[in-house]
C-alpha cells in the first residue's frame, strides 16, 4: 500500500476462519478494506496541508468491523451510523467520489455538502446517515428496523456504535426496546477502548461491553476488530438470528483506531507502546497474508491493486478538491418537505 | 447668541404670506442650510432655510398668516434654552392658536409633502419634543394625524400617561378627510341667501364634477330589472344571517353581478389616456357612500375574487371607515368602476356624473313593486331602474346597451351567478 | 354532523387515516390494550392489531427515535409522548434526529412522523405535568407544531398532521377531552396546517389565544359584548409555522392586541406573536401588545394555586378594558 507503512513487528494470528475463503472473497474484502485505508491515510495528509475543512474523525484501523458487517448484508439491508462513519458507508457501498465530494462540504457532494464528515446518506443503499450526537443513531435504528416488522420480509438493520454511546441513555432504550420487541436490529459496537479521550475502563465497571447484552436478554458476542474474517463470521451469526425473527445480538468488536479521537488530538491519554501493539495486529496486512499464503492471489495483483486504489482515491480526493461550493443561498432550501 | 428667523420679502408686491408647516420641532438642532418651514404667497411656495446653526424655538404658528419680516422663528446656541423659551411662548399665546377652517388660506390639497408613515421613520424629527420628552402619541396615531395633516402639538391625549391615541385624533376638530377623493355630486338646489367659502372638500368636488363633465363625451343610457328572484334569494340569506355573519344587502347583489358582467365585458373595465385606451386587470368596485358634507367613493378591491359575504364585510367596513372619515389612500383609490345607489335617497333614474377616469358608473334606483305585463297578463312586480353614465369615447351605445342587458340577466335570473361562481 | 369530543374526535381522526393507509402506525405508552392513559386512544388497537397499535416501554427517547427511523424508511407513524413535560428525554430525537433529516441530507429523506402530546396545565396533576413547552419546539426549524381548541379543530388537524410529510408535533390540552361539539362527518375534511382560524369578529381589540385559552378568551368576550366591547378572538391553531397574515389583518383592523396564553412570559409564544406585530404592524398598534400568562414560576399542586396563578376569563376582560384606557 502507498500510503502506510509496514508495522514494525507483525503478531501472527490465528484467524478463525482459514478454510473456506475463497478467492473472490479474499479480493473483495481486502479490496474494501484497502479502500477505506487509502481514504483514511489520504485525508490525514491532506489535513495536515490544512486543505481539509473541519474536523477528521479517522477510521485508519477500524476497517475490518465496517467490512465485515456489512459484507453479510444485503443492498436493502439499513446501516445507521455514527461521527467516525467514513468506513461504514463505504463498506456499504457508497460511491467514492460523491462521498469524498461531501466530505469536503462541496455542492456535488451526496448531500450537497450539507452534512460534512459526520452526515451523509443515500438511501438506495440504505445508507441511514450518521449522527453529530454520541449515541444518537441508535434510538431510530430501531424504527428502520420495526419497517421490516410491520412490512412482514426480513430485511436487517445494523446500527454501530463505539463503547462511549454504550453508556448514553438511547442505547439502553434501545437495547430494551429491540429486544422486548425481537426487532431485526444487530447492535455493534466498536469497541476502541476511548470515548474521545476517555479510557473505557475508567468510564465503566465490566470489562466488555456485550456483557450488558445478558441483562436486556439477548446474545452478547466478543469478536476480533482486527480479523475481518472472524468480525464477518460474528456478524453472518447475528444477521442471520435477526432475519430469523430471533431478535438482536449486541456484538462487540474489539479495535483500535490509530488516530485520536479527531486528527490534531494528540492523544497523550494513550501509551505509544499500545498503539504499536495494536498496529502489529494491522487487519488488512493479516488479510493479505493469508490471501498470499493461502495462494488466493499473486503478490502482483495486490500491488496493482494496491497502486490502483491509491491512484483513485487521490483522483477522488483531487475532484473533491476542484469540485465547487454550495451556493450559500441554497442554505434555505429543504428545510420542509412538500 | 441668539439668530432670528424672520418671514423673506419674496417679491415686489408681498406683503404677506401663510405659514404651510414647520419640518424641524422645538429644541432640534439645525445645521446651516437646512430647511426650516415653508411658507406660501398668493404667487409660489417657499421654504425658508437656517443662516446659522442652533437650536430652533418656533415662533410662526401653522395656517396662521404672517406678515413680511415677522418674527418666524429662533436658534438659540443651547437646547436647553430653546426648550425653555418655547414652552414660555406656549404659557403667553392662549388656547385659541388655530385659526378657523374659513379662515384657511393654505390651498388644498397642500402641496408640501407630508411625512407619511414611511418617511416618518427618516424624518423623526417630525415629532414633537415637549418639556424635556417627546409627545406620547400611538404609532396608529402618529399615523393618522400625518395623514390629516393634524398637529400633534396641539392634541391633549386621553390615554394613559397622556398618550395620543387614535380617538384623540380622529375627535379632533382639524381632521381632514383624505386629500384625493373621487367624488360624485348629486346636486342640490341652494338659495343665495348667506356667502360662505367652500370647506376644502366641497371645492374638491366641484373642481372634479366640472372636469369630468368637461373632459368626456358621457351620456346615460337606461333600463329596467324585475328584481323578483333577487328578492326571493336575498330574503334567504337574510334568513342566514347568523350562519353567515352578516346580512347580505342588494347593494351587495348589484355588486356580484357587475363584477361578473366585468369579466365578460373588459373593455369597460378600461379608461382613455389620450389617444390610448388603458385596461384595467383588477375588478376594483367604488361605492358612493354619503357623508356629512359630501359623498365618498371608497374602493372594494378584486369584486370579483370575493364571496358575498366577504363582500358585505367589506362593504360594512368600507361605509364606517367612510361616516368616521377614516379612509385613508387606500381605500379610495384604485377603482375601475363605481356604483351609487340612489334608492338609498328615495331616488329611481338619474345621470350619475363619471367618477374620472372611469369609463362608466352604473346607478341603481330604489325597488318599487309597479304593475308590469307577464305572459299578457297585469302583474305586481318589483321593478328598479338601472342608469348607465358612460364615456362614449369609449363605450358605443350598443356595448352600453350589453352591458344593460347582460346585468339584467344576472339579476333577473341569479342562478346564473351561481353557475359561473368559480 | 355528529357531536363528538375533543377526545373521540382524535380518535376518529386516527383511525380515518390508519384505515385510509397501511404505513401509518400509533406508538405509545398504554396506548394498546389499555385504549390510552386517558382514553386517547381506545378502540384502535381491536380495529388494526398489535403491530400497528402497540404499547412501548417507559422509554420517551426510543420511542420517538422508533418513530424517527419508520419514518425515514417508509412508514407514517404517531408516537405518543404522554405529556410535553417529558420533552426533556427525547429532545435530542425530536430537535437534532427528526427536525433535521430532511435538511441534512438534502431531502433525501421525508420525515412524516407525528408526535402527539399533551399540555396538562390547570388539572392538578404538579409541577411536572402542567407545563406548556411549546415554544421549545418552535424554536426548531424543521418542525410543525398544532394546538387545536376544539375538537373540530383537533380532529382536521390530526389529519393534516398525519398527511405532512414533515415531523409535526400536535399538542392537545387534557382539560379540552371532554369538550364537545357538532363536527362535519366526511372523512375528508382537513384543516389546514398554518392557518389560524378567527374564533369571534370583533372589533375593538384582537386577543389571540391558544389552547385552554381559546374558550376563556370567547368567554371573556361575552362578558365585554355587555359592555358594549367587541373583541375579535383569534386562534392560531398552529404554533409554528405561525399564521401571522391572519392577526395582522386583524390588529390592521382593531389597533390592538393580547395574547393569552398558559406558557410562561418570558420566551413564550406571546413574545413571537408581539415581536411579529411591532414589525409588521407597528404603524397600526394604537397600544402596545399585551401578554396575559401564569406568572414565572413552576406549577404547583394544588386547586387553589392553579386557580391564582392562570388566566381566566374574568382576568382576561379586565385586561382588556385596561388595554383599550
């Protein structure tokens, strides 16, 4: 990959699912992953050229819990998502330039450039927005999910969250509610052990945040953040019990974002030690791997596509750069549908 | 030290003038040049300037006649002293400081302009500064009083605090009524016995009445309507009154049904300019409402947009607006067509003179059940006449006659109305 | 015509529309088996089945956050918030989640959710059931707020509600359940959202009032027609987006106006409805704008505080007559 570096010490692990990956699997995933990387790493620099407006809640590291959700859903499955969302919705399958286009708040952008970082949607993907408010997302993921109820199809929604909105009182309502009401809502939570800047263990009595998923009486599951295919195989679990109309799962990934809670936090809540740890683990680096180990593919198709994404993800980020304001008055538009 | 302001020698032949109005207050403070008040001659009007700065006590009252190098006004270096030397020169003068109506030597309409509630914000020096505050007056008042041309100075508020309120002005004895009224005169015959001049309404309507008469080639044309199946429906709605809200007049009927023949007949609905003939796209009713001294024609707007009963409400409004001389610009301009009903005075045809520059005015005169021929027989019907002054510039006698007979038809068969109500 | 309460005539309005389209929904606490903690809803459950009516938990903030999500996913639900005092839970999902969809996202999202809630002042229920908050939800762009008098009202305008593909907040008064009146039968009969409705002609002052305050103002005016005052009643009907052309033309009319209200002064929707005339209508205001409110204090229990600290119609009147001094 262009844009990142190596880790310094490389932690083998065992994944859970070795056989059964296929070769189109192993590209896809790896594929999705590589591009929210690039974004990631591309819009880090182009913050730090001071080219970027406002803030950067990087994704850098969290790429396997985006991929391996919603690579078991469906186009009419419904995500809903959160501040730090790039990864989400384009896991989802939200179209690059449109979406870096509204990243930098342009007016070709997928919201017009209304939303910014924190905001985009499109609904035919079924791409529910993602929210300024810690935790507010969740409360309504259960509305996009009672729809499937009352239309009678077992159509899914996931709703992420990090470990902070696990302690903001809409994810109990919600996590009551979707479970009383069985809903077809999967709760996954990105556990990257800071809440902005605070660590999960001073904010919490448990260790792990499924374990709340016992006292609302549903399934509360642990997976590796860092291991796409153990996250996709948590996750074709949970999908699979919600389509069956057995209710939601909280599941639980552990991650790690390698950025701050926004670019510029420097992060002097955390040790550089934990930080390489955690970089050691890298997903994709694992994912790549195996794919050469397994021999899925050559070492030459993953550097071409590796220089391939790179190039447009630049290209994308270059239209975004290009592409022109809202018209300010346009400000006045849409406040009221008709 | 103090500079005097004193009435300008204008001409050879001036020995004196009339006091129009002041545009600066007591106490305000004015620059070098800046316009102080205007005064009129027999000849021109004229405003005086400052020739110094300072602050100005008024001295000249308005409306009252002055004399060549009388004293008008002074600056005085401090507000303070301005401010005390007019409220001493209030204390000297007696109560009486306005000269009587027949006295009135300022032409009407006068000629200045006259703060208006949008200009009164860019000249709020338009207000009054008394004692060491301003006059307490309601902003609907403020209004009223610019727009009939009283002065506030010279009202005692009955609000609270001492307010000027809208009913101090209106109760007040130098109320005008609106500058431009469109009128019709009905004429009277008068004996010669006293000599008085004309109050300023009265020489605005003989003014217009000589130029319309002079101005267009009108002529009357008449017919008759059976008002039957009109008193029939009208005593229904009458029946309705309290469903509805309001008692639906003929006044009212006429109206609908002339707005209808309106639509249909637009090139009525026109005027001449010249050699130009101008259309009109709004259906703009004036109805000649008598008042004290005079006739009125305030304007119902867009006749033919309105339901009956938001017609009778408006017509109510209208009519008291007009009888407590409160119609302002508005309600008097913008007319297209006029309407005047003699059957309110006993009268049946006459040949209404053209509210200018309309081209036409329908008169209706009162409903008398008179034995009329049905299916060859002798029958008691209400019968009104209907009198159609129009501009035969115009309007030919054949359009008239149209007009005449189409009207007849709406009133003589109202479901008609209804089947093009939209 | 059939006489109905404000109460059936809400229920009425409900079913009318749940039967005329499948997607609407009414969430809510006890709204189900229990036909509604105060009756609001009986019947509704036994005609379209426990998906469509069903009971929540004690959860205000998912339970508009459900009605957040259906709504943006097809459906036209109405979520109860029993009482406006409990807006303090669920602002978050009501004023950032369902004002703004449609905006941020550049309509890319219709919101037609409706949150139907109570104004409980004047019924003894305490300081945390009494409350009028109306202006809180005002101040959002985003979103429609009602607050019908009558159940003439009550009923076209949960209609209308229903049918708006924006949130609308409807707000009902519980001390107005049991008023009655003669109301038209068809089914469609809407009243209009944005349109005040003027209660009584009159003539010499305009009192716009909202709420429980509607029938104390048309009290009030009977009193005053005996002495030969004649004032013009007002109701907005709908709070925001405020039908200010209406009381314009009114106080063009009269030169003065009160507002009558049981929220609070200060901020309230009578300082909107006075800031909206000194604009517009400043050149025809013969006195300044009046406000008649509770006084700035939370609401006691109690028969006797409630009686001293709210406008009645007697207190209306002699505010009248001092304003027309």
């Amino acid at each position: 990959m262009a844009s990142i570096k190596k880790p310094t010490s490389e932690k083998v692990l065992k994944s859970t699912l070795t056989a059964g990956l296929s070769a189109q699997e192993g590209l896809d995933l790896y594929t999705r992953m590589l591009e929210i990387r690039e974004c990631e790493a591309q819009l880090n620099s182009v913050f730090a050229k001071n080219l970027f407006p406002g803030y950067i809640h990087s994704y850098l590291g969290q790429e396997a819990c985006a991929v391996g959700v919603c690579s078991v859903l469906r186009t009419d499955d419904y995500i809903v998502s959160t501040h730090r969302g790039r990864g989400h919705y384009l896991a989802k399958g939200m179209a690059l330039v449109p979406m870096m286009c509204e990243m930098f708040g342009k007016a070709n952008g997928i919201c017009g450039g209304r939303g910014g970082e924190m905001h985009a949607a499109d609904p035919a993907l079924g791409i529910l927005g993602g929210n300024g408010i810690v935790g507010g997302g969740i409360p309504y993921a259960t509305g996009a999910a009672y729809s499937a109820v009352l239309d009678g199809i077992d159509r899914v929604c996931v709703v992420f969250f990090g470990e902070g909105a696990s302690n903001q009182g809409s994810f109990h309502e919600a996590l009551n509610l979707a479970s009383a009401w069985s809903l077809p809502l999967v709760f996954v939570c990105e556990n990257n052990l800071y809440a902005e800047m605070t660590p999960f263990k001073d904010s919490v009595r448990v260790v792990d945040v499924s374990a709340r998923a016992h006292g609302y009486g549903i399934p509360g599951v642990i997976a590796d953040g860092t291991d796409v295919l153990a996250v996709k195989e948590a996750a074709t679990a949970a999908v699979d019990r919600a389509r069956a109309g057995q209710g939601p799962t909280l599941l639980e990934l552990k991650t790690y974002r390698y950025g701050g809670h926004f670019q510029g936090d420097p992060c002097n809540y955390r040790t550089r030690e934990e930080e390489q740890e955690w970089q050691s683990r890298d997903a994709i680096f694992r994912l790549r791997r195996q794919i050469l180990a397994q021999g899925l593919q050559k070492e030459a198709t993953l550097e071409d596509l590796e220089l391939r994404m790179a190039a447009t993800v630049a290209e994308a980020i270059q239209v975004a750069l290009d592409s022109p304001d809202p018209e300010p008055s346009s400000a006045l538009l849409n406040v009221y549908a008709d | 030290m103090i500079q005097t302001i004193f009435i300008p020698k204008l001409g050879l032949t001036m020995e004196d003038a009339t006091v129009i109005e002041w545009q600066v207050a007591d106490g305000e403070y004015v620059t070098k040049g800046q316009q102080l008040l205007t005064i009129e001659t027999d000849k021109i009007m004229f405003d005086i300037e400052a020739e110094a700065e300072g602050f100005l006590r008024r001295v000249a009252l308005p409306n009252a006649r002055v004399l060549v190098g009388e004293l008008a006004g002074e600056l005085y270096p401090s507000q303070q002293a301005a401010i005390e030397a007019a409220r001493a020169l209030k204390g000297v003068i007696s109560e009486d400081t306005n000269p009587s109506s027949s006295d009135a030597t300022a032409p009407y309409p006068p000629a200045s302009p006259e703060p208006t509630s949008s200009n009164l914000l860019a000249h709020p020096a338009k207000l009054s500064v008394e004692g060491n505050g301003r006059i307490l007056v309601s902003p609907a008042a403020r209004v009223l009083a610019a727009e009939s041309q009283v002065d506030l100075q010279s009202i005692r508020g009955s609000g609270p605090g001492g307010v000027i309120l809208l009913r101090d002005i209106q109760a007040s004895p130098q109320k005008l009524p609106p500058k431009v009224s469109p009128l019709i005169l009905n004429v009277d015959s008068a004996t010669a016995s006293s000599r008085k001049p004309m109050t300023p309404m009265r020489r605005a309507i003989s003014q217009r009445m000589m130029a319309s008469l002079s101005k267009t080639a009108q002529m009357t044309g008449f017919g008759r309507i059976d008002m039957g199946e009109v008193q029939v429906w009208r005593e229904s709605l009458v029946a309705q009154e309290a469903q509805l809200g309001v008692r639906i007049t003929y006044t009212d009927i006429v109206l609908k049904a002339v707005a209808f023949v309106l639509q249909d007949m637009p090139e009525i609905n026109a005027y001449v300019d010249g050699d130009d003939i101008v259309s009109l796209s709004q259906i703009n009713l004036g109805l000649a409402v008598s008042v004290e001294g005079g006739l009125v024609v305030p304007v119902i707007r867009h006749v033919n947009r309105l339901s009956l009963v938001e017609l009778a409400h408006k017509r109510i409004e209208l009519i008291e607006k007009a009888r407590n001389n409160r119609l302002g610009q508005e309600d008097v301009t913008g007319g297209s067509f006029t309407l005047s009903n003699f059957g309110s005075y006993g009268g049946d045809f006459e040949t209404p003179i053209l509210n200018t520059p309309q081209s036409a005015l329908l008169g209706i005169g009162q409903i008398t059940l008179e034995a009329a021929v049905r299916n060859g027989q002798v029958v008691a019907r209400p019968l009104m006449w209907m009198s159609l002054t129009f501009d035969h510039r115009l309007i030919d006698g054949a359009m008239a006659g149209r007009f005449r007979a189409r009207l007849r038809e709406l009133l003589e068969q109202p479901a008609g109305m209804l089947a093009h109500l939209r | 015509m059939t006489s109905k309460t404000y109460c059936w005539a809400l229920i009425d309005a409900m079913r009318e529309e749940m039967e005329r389209d499948p997607n609407v929904f009414l969430i809510g606490e006890d709204v189900g088996p229990a036909g509604g903690a105060f009756g609001g809803s009986r019947g509704l459950l036994k005609a379209f089945g426990p998906l469509r009516v069903r009971d929540t938990p004690i959860s205000e903030e998912v339970i508009v956050g459900l009605g957040v999500g259906a709504a943006m996913t097809g459906k036209r639900p109405i979520v109860e918030v029993m009482f406006i005092d409990f807006f303090g839970i669920c602002l978050d999902q009501i004023a950032n989640q369902a004002a703004k969809m449609h905006y941020l996202y550049n309509g890319s999202f219709k919101m037609p959710l409706v949150i139907r809630t109570m104004v409980a002042a004047e019924m003894g229920i305490g300081p945390h059931h009494s409350q009028s908050l109306e202006a809180w939800v005002g101040h959002v762009p985003g979103l429609k707020v009602v607050m019908p008098s009558t159940p003439r009202d009550a009923k076209g305008l949960m209609k209308s509600a229903i049918r708006d593909n924006n949130p609308v907040i409807f707000i009902e008064h519980l001390g107005l359940h049991r008023m009655k009146e003669e109301i038209p039968d068809g089914k469609e009969i809407l009243i209009p959202i944005g349109k005040a409705d003027v209660k009584r002609i009159g003539r010499d002052l305009t009192v716009v009032a909202t709420g429980l305050m509607v029938g104390k103002a048309l009290l009030a005016a009977e009193q005053l027609a005996l002495e030969s005052i004649e004032i013009e009643v007002i109701d907005p009907r709908t709070i925001s987006p405020l039908d200010i052309d209406t009381i314009l033309t009114s106080v063009r009319k009269t030169h003065r106006a009160l507002v009558v209200s049981s929220a609070h002064k200060p901020f309230g929707f009578g300082s909107e409805v006075s800031a909206e005339l000194m604009e517009h209508a400043f050149f025809h205001l013969d006195a300044p704008v009046g406000r008649l409110t509770p006084p700035f204090t939370p609401q006691p229990f109690g028969k006797g505080f409630e009686k001293f600290l709210h406008p009645d119609a007697d207190r209306i009147a002699a505010k009248v007559r001092e304003m027309l001094r």
